[in-house]
C-alpha cells in the first residue's frame, strides 16, 4: 500500500513537471512576434522586416505632415504613438481644410531640396491621379529649379579650382522628381482614405509604415477608420472568415502589400 502511495505521488509529480513544461513553452511563444504583416506589432519591438530606411530614423530628423483637418484627433493620437516609437524623430503637422489639402506651403528650401515643408499628405479621402496631377507638375517644376541650383553650385566651385580648365563643361544633376503614388492607409465608411508621400525623407517610409501597423490601424479604429485587409482581419478571418463587416460590405478592402508598393 505504501508503495502504491508513493507510486501515485510520483505520477502526480510527473504530470505536474510536465504541465509546467507545456505552460513555460507556450508563454514564451506568445512572447513571440507572430504578427503577418511585415510591420511592427509594437512600438516597443523592432519592426519586422525593418527596412535600411527605416535604420536610418534612428538620427535626428524632422517630419512634416499636411493633414486634412478633419483628421486632426487621430492623427495627433497616432503621431504621439509615433514618436514614442522613434524618439529621434519629430513630427510637425499642418491641418489644413479639404481646398488647400492639396496645395505646397511657401517655404525656403535653402537649395537642399526640392521641398523641405511637406514630406507626406493626408487625406480624408481618396486621393485620385487626377487630383495629384497638378501636385506632380508643382514637384517636377520644383525639380528642375533645384537640379539648376545644384549645377550652378557645382559650376562655382569648380571655377575656383585651380585644376579646372577653361572649357570646362558644367556638371548637372539630373535627378528626377518623386513619382506620386499614393497608398491607402483605412477605410471609413465605405471609402479608403488616401495619403500621398512627397520627399524621399526616411521618416516618412517609417510614418506610412507605422500607419499600417497593427499599433496604428487599432488607432484608427477607435476613430471609426476601419482596418484595412491587414493584421487584426488577417487574425480574425483564421477562425471566422470574412469578419470584417466594413470589407464584406462593399468588397474593396485595400491589400497591405498594395499599399506598401504604393508610395514607396
């Protein structure tokens, strides 16, 4: 009987050390990123997927934003997230109504740039290639006047070197203007809402990106902008398919890598 006792206490002590095991392994998997985007799922944890310009933020840099006014509550919420993410980065926002969404600010651009005012807008609504096609002649002219610069600046010091000869022929920077592609960043209502990066500013990848986190689409939903076809329906559509009832409803849910493609 004794060793009928001491056999059980065994057995008993085994299931224990082995549900201990199992409840150890499966906390430290759940400590795991397991998000299906190739974005963060934290602004604490580093991005999956992490691109070289998103390296890049880790300096100091400034991130300017025109922003359609109506969206002002959001994006303040998701630029203060933002900038807890990426503490070397400072975001400066313009809210500005719905006619002048679309319109460059007046700014000196020093000759460093084409644009040193705006690095991305966004909309509260879609945004169309027609409606950005004014904004792409505004950059493509902008462009030019900063190619002229440069070549001037770079004609200049080469005339005050001694090695250069007299019929030197002026070296031109022929960079192109940024091509405008925007990308969807949420649906409200029925409609996806646009935004439109304009500068090749790395903070401005790492913004659009942190837009389509699962941090920044839980963001967006407390606002009534629904999630697009991105990590919480990709969760839920595992066990109930077709959960979003934004998406089903009118069949348009914009794809993430779609709209990661787009502005890049």
């Amino acid at each position: 009987m004794k060793d009928y006792k001491l056999l059980l206490a065994g057995l008993l002590l085994l299931l224990l050390i082995i549900l201990i095991a199992v409840f150890t392994w499966l906390w430290s998997s759940n400590r795991k990123n397991i998000d299906p985007l190739p974005i963060m799922a934290s602004e604490n944890e580093p991005m999956a997927g992490a691109t070289e310009d998103d390296a890049k933020t880790t300096t100091d840099s400034t991130l300017y934003l025109q922003v359609e006014d109506s969206l002002q509550t959001p994006l303040d919420h998701v630029i203060t997230r933002f900038e807890t993410r990426y503490p070397h980065v400072q975001v400066l926002a313009s809210y500005v109504p719905s006619t002048a969404l679309l319109t460059l600010p007046e700014g000196n651009t020093n000759g460093m740039s084409v644009i040193n005012n705006t690095d991305i807008i966004i909309a509260d609504d879609g945004l169309s290639v027609e409606q950005l096609s004014p904004l792409q002649t505004q950059i493509d002219v902008e462009q030019g006047k900063h190619n002229q610069r440069k070549a001037k600046t770079d004609s200049t010091a080469q005339d005050n070197s001694d090695s250069v000869k007299a019929n030197k022929i002026a070296v031109t920077d022929n960079t192109e203007a940024r091509r405008l592609n925007s990308f969807s960043y949420a649906i409200k209502d029925t409609q996806k809402v646009d935004g439109v990066i304009l500068t090749n500013n790395p903070a401005a990848i790492s913004f659009r990106n942190f837009l389509l986190s699962s941090t920044g689409q839980d963001i967006l939903r407390k606002y009534d902008y629904y999630n697009i076809d991105g990590y919480n329906n990709t969760v839920n559509d595992l066990f109930k398919p077709t959960s979003n009832p934004q998406a089903s409803a009118n069949g348009s849910a914009v794809e993430v890598a779609d709209a990661l493609t787009n502005g890049k």
